[in-house]
C-alpha cells in the first residue's frame, strides 16, 4: 500500500513539474449532439446499435467496461463485484450469444464462448458499439443476441501528450494509469499502462446464516497489470498502418459464498491470467473504394486453484486447472461507393482457435486439446433510390470444422417520416446461427461431440426521432424485438455425478427498449444533460411439454433500466447515476423460494468533480464518488455479497506540447 501511495504521489508531482510546459484541454469531448436528421448513411440503414462515446468512456476512466456498459445500455451484467467474473446478457440471451471484438480481434473464449469484461478496462478503449439482435450479422456471426464491437485510435492530436491518473477508494484500493502519446502528420506512438489492486475486503450483513452476522468478504482481493502500446504510421501513398499489442497479467482471488459456513481461512479459491491480444492493421482509400486489411492473434494462459483446509494447517488441493486458449485471424475488407445512393461491402475472414485445457487435482487428471477452423464470408448492399427511404441487404456464410453452415441472410429498411424531427421507423429481420463451443463439445467429462448448432431468427422495429434547437437538444428511440431460438444448448446433470449439455430448449425472447437523452444549455455558465435506458425482456423457454414451459431463463431480469443526471456550472459538476434489475430466477423452476429468487434491486452512485489548470500550463481534474449512495444491500448472483456504501477519489492530470 505505501508504495502504491508513494506512486500516486510522485505522478502529482511530475505534473507540478511539467507547468513549465505548454498544454492542451484535459480530455474532455463535448456530449455526442442529438441533431436535426433529414435522413440516416448509408452505413446505418435500419441498424438498431447503441454507441459508446467517448464522454461516456471518460467519466468512467477508472472503471471496466462491465460497469461502463451496465450504465450505458440495456445489457444485464452478471458479476459479484468488482474484478469479479462479470457476463453480459443481452436481449435475454445467454453469455455466450453475445459476440465481442477489440480491433477486429474475437474476444469471446474459444472454450466457454464469452468474454469476462470486468478483465477489460475502460480507457484501454476509445470507442465502442452494441448491435442489437439482426444487426450483429453485419459485424459476425453467433451474435444470436447482439454484438460488442470495441476499438482504439489514434490520438486525434499532434505532439507530445502525457496523461497521469491517480485513484483511491474504499477498501484499500488503487488505481495508477499513465499515457503517453506522440504524433506527427505521418506517424506516432501511443503507450498506455494501468494498474490496479484493492483488498476488496468490505464487511456486509450475511442474510444466509443464523442471526444475520455482519461478516467481511473474503479471499477477495486483486492486482491487475494492463500495457498497451499502438504505433500508427500514415502516408497518401501507402495508406495507414497501425500495429496493437495489449499485454494483461492479472491475480484474482475468487470471494467466499454467503453460504459457507467454513470458519477457516485456508478453503480458498484464486486464479491467474497472462493474455497477449495482437493486432496490425492497414487500410487507404482509392477513390469510392476502401479496403482494409487485418491480422492478429490473442493468447491467454488461465490458471485456476481450488484447495480445502483439513484441519491443523493442512491443505488439500481439489482443484488445479490450467486452460491456455489461442486465436490468430486474418481479414480483408471492402466498400464500394456507387454515386450517393448505393454501396456495395464485403468482407472475408478467417480464424484458427486452440484450447489444451486440463486439471492435475484429481487422482485421475481430466483435460482435453482441440483445435478449430472457421471461414466467414459477408456481403451487403446498401441502396437509398430516395432521401426517405433506405434499405439493406446482407448476406453471410460459414464454414467450420469442414460445414458450411445455412445461408445467413439480414434483411434492413428504415423510412424518414417527418425530416424536420429526425423522425424515422427502421426494422430488420435476420437469420442467425451459433456453433457449440469447444468445451460444449469435448470437455472431459461430460462434453457432447454431437450438439447440433443453435439457430435464431431474429425481428425488430425500431422509431427514433431527434431535435436539436438553440441551446437545446433532445432525442429518443423505442424499439420492440422477438427472437427465436433453436436448439438452444443447455448444460445438465447426469446420474454419474456430472453434467453434460444437450439441446433441449426451444426459447423465445421477446422484448421493449427505450432511450431518450437530453441536453440544455441554460446560460453561458450553466448546463444540465441527462439520458434515461429502459428495457423489459421476456425470455422463456417455449418447448412444449416441458416441466419449465414458459418460465423465465435463469438471471434474465424482466426489466431493467438506468439513467443519469449531469449538472454543470463553470468547472465544477455534479453527476448523479441509477440502475434497477427486477428479481432474477436462479434456475429454470421459475418458483418465488427464496433459493430460487435473487431479488431485485436499485443502486444509486454521485459524483462530484471539478477541473482546473494551473498557471494555465497543466489541467487537472479531481472527482469524489460515492457508490451505492444509500448502502443497499443487493446481489447480483445467488449468495455473493456485494458492497455497500463506498467512496474513491481521482486526480487526473494532463499535459501537452
């Protein structure tokens, strides 16, 4: 701890040191503007996404993009807390359905199909978007629920830029980041370096046991280390280049369950995690045409362990699990601009997944190596004959382990009712498949080489509607879905003691999403914006006959929602954010028992920042947060506790010349 104090302290007093110097703004990009539409690009022709701009990635500079698309979308995470295993559902699809790329890069496990965004910081991205539903087949395929498509840049500045945060909050926790930038016209260099740890080791009041005994979380705490370094390099000639390496070593312990009446400290569970993500990338323009072309490879090395004390300092390891995961792809892109109204895209693409994964624990050691090709072709054809209407037409095919899947098809329209509002109704409708993954299909025991693929179709219809006048913007869109899924795989116990998937479930997912944000400037001084999510998700499982037909999926909330309230004035600014999930069932019985219920909950998190420079060289910027602002006790997973009231402070600080 003292010498993560002692660090924070010298990066302020590198600022101090750098006022000599001349500077840019701290990093502030004014709120993405709501305006006046007469009709939607050609690129965004009935697309229903939800974008992650770079206001919205500032304010949470020091947080993962877990808590980040929590806030700022209808996607549910599932975590128990923070650097803890944290699983989007989106559209009341399970994990795995949700696609996720950085750079182009698929980020989803080869083994279990998902990604655990909590292991992903916010400031390590510069730009983000989640495709809702039919969308996704534009941006790959398996996206049975949607997509989440992250991306860095180049700095959008010339020169040398340093950046310096330092944070610390409840729990013995610290967070350190430094960037440090340089670019020219033709070439530059972006290094970024984060680190984190905290205890983690808050107390809560422990509903599950006898009395209600207050108890501190623990086994809980982390250290995670992110480097990433980006070149760019840009002439007219050979176009632009960029090279990504993103090195993360993490050590997490895995908290203790409400219900584990064990009293000593030596039962604990922990893991590591090495991973290597590589991207190089090229892309130029030749008249109405662009190509862009990629590479890259993801290595992650994770090691899991599980051990039981005995009694009298003694230990039993039951579990010792190392799993190392590689994929390399390789794509190449293209649009081709015909006039204004027309634009014809492709793209080829293909990937090459490994999994070894075994556990040495037991008497008899368990594991499996397997290997996966995978070829994904896509066209598309975006036509608007007028400033009205618009529509789409995309087309996807794959080809795995020597299948070619089904035509995947994806049709898009969107018609601009009343130019003047920024009125338009778009819909989609689109076809969509997800292969098991490698665990579904080999892991020892249990895993079931012969699951048939799980298919979806997916529909939407969405109206938005924007105006923007003098010192006043505001903006809104509802969009109503069905989905239907096939052959939906579903993991379940065996009379030898183990569990297998098969394909048992037929589930329908139907649904509401609205969104409406808005903007006033009130006076030179004075601004006040705000924006509001609301989603309700009826995801059922639909096969006929079954003991379960009609329930809801397990920790799919019927509805959820967030919103948030900024008020500016000068410098200073106050923000307030609130989230509400209904109840979740924790199984498919869709009973209201206590041990199949976790019970809804809303959350309330303030902040309260001001900015500043000093002797107008270095601009600083201290933030106060209060999370859980009325110290509700919740969970989001069945019997792990989640922290109540809890504070932080950040000191940002920037520097260019």
């Amino acid at each position: 701890m003292k010498r993560l104090i002692i660090i924070e302290f010298l990066m302020l007093l590198l600022c101090a040191d750098l006022w000599a110097h001349n500077s840019d703004t701290l990093r502030t990009v004014s709120m993405e503007g709501v305006v006046v539409k007469a009709s939607r690009s050609l690129r965004d022709i009935g697309v229903q996404k939800s974008s992650l701009g770079s206001q919205v990635l500032t304010d949470n500079i020091a947080s993962s993009m877990a808590e980040v698309l929590a806030q700022n979308s209808t996607i549910f995470i599932k975590s128990s807390g923070r650097a803890t295993t944290a699983t989007a559902s989106l559209r009341g699809t399970a994990p795995s359905h949700t696609a996720v790329s950085w750079n182009g890069l698929n980020l989803s496990s080869p083994m279990l199909g998902m990604v655990d965004f909590s292991t992903i910081p916010s400031y390590f991205v510069d730009g983000g978007e989640v495709y809702h539903g039919a969308t996704s087949v534009g941006v790959t395929g398996g996206g049975l629920g949607g997509a989440v498509v992250l991306s860095t840049a180049k700095p959008n500045h010339e020169g040398l830029d340093i950046q310096l945060l330092g944070g610390i909050a409840s729990y013995n926790t610290h967070d350190d980041f430094v960037r440090v930038s340089y670019t020219t016209k033709k070439w530059g260099s972006s290094t970024r370096i984060l680190w984190s740890s905290s205890d983690n080791d808050f107390e809560y009041v422990n509903r599950d046991k006898f009395g209600h005994p207050t108890e501190r979380n623990k086994n809980c705490g982390y250290a995670d280390f992110h480097l990433l370094q980006e070149l760019f390099y840009n002439t007219p000639s050979a176009g632009r280049l960029s090279v990504k390496g993103w090195w993360m070593d993490s050590s997490r312990g895995i908290p203790r369950m409400t219900v584990d009446f064990r009293d000593d400290d030596l039962t604990k569970a922990w893991q590591d995690e090495q991973s290597f993500r590589g991207v190089a990338e090229w892309a130029n323009s030749y008249g109405g045409v662009r190509l862009n072309a990629r590479a890259g490879y993801n290595h992650d090395d994770l090691h899991y362990r599980h051990q039981v004390g005995l009694g009298d300092g003694k230990v039993m390891q039951t579990v010792d699990a190392r799993s190392v995961a590689t994929t390399a792809f390789a794509e190449l892109n293209g649009e081709w601009s015909i006039g204004n109204n027309l634009m014809l895209a492709g793209n080829l693409k293909g990937n090459i997944y490994g999994v070894d994964s075994e556990d040495i624990a037991p008497l008899t050691p368990v594991g499996y190596e397997a290997t996966r090709e995978e070829i994904s072709a896509f066209a598309s054809a975006r036509w608007k004959p007028t400033e009205w209407f618009g529509m789409a037409l995309n087309v996807r095919e794959e080809w795995r382990d020597g299948v070619w899947s089904p035509l995947i098809p994806a049709l898009f329209a969107d018609v601009t009712i009343w130019p003047e509002a920024g009125l338009i109704v778009s819909g989609s409708a689109a076809r969509n498949y997800r292969y098991p993954t490698l665990n579904d299909l080999y892991y020892v025991p249990g895993g079931n080489p012969d699951l048939l693929p799980e298919e979806g179709e997916t529909f939407d219809l969405g109206v938005e509607s924007s105006v923007e006048r003098r010192g006043f913007k505001v903006g809104g869109k509802v969009t109503v879905y069905t989905s239907h899924i096939n052959n939906w795989i579903l993991w379940t116990p065996t009379i030898k003691g183990f569990w297998t998937p098969q394909n048992l479930q037929y589930v329908v997912s139907r649904g509401v999403e609205a969104r409406a944000n808005a903007e006033v400037q009130l006076s030179k001084d004075w601004k006040v914006d705000g924006r509001a999510i609301v989603g309700y998700t009826s995801s059922v499982n639909a096969t006929e006959g079954s003991a379960t037909y009609g329930n809801q999926l397990p920790y799919i909330p019927r509805w959820s929602a967030t919103s948030a309230l900024g008020i500016h004035w000068k410098r200073w600014s106050v923000n307030y954010k609130w989230q509400l999930y209904s109840d979740r069932y924790t199984n498919y019985s869709g009973t209201h028992f206590s041990g199949d219920i976790v019970e809804g909950y809303s959350l309330s998190n303030i902040s309260l920042g001001h900015s500043f420079k000093v002797k107008n060289k270095v601009d600083f910027k201290v933030i106060f947060d209060i999370n859980n602002l009325f110290n509700r006790e919740y969970q989001s997973i069945l019997s792990r506790p989640m922290p109540p009231r809890n504070y932080g402070l950040r000191i940002e600080c920037r520097f260019g010349a």
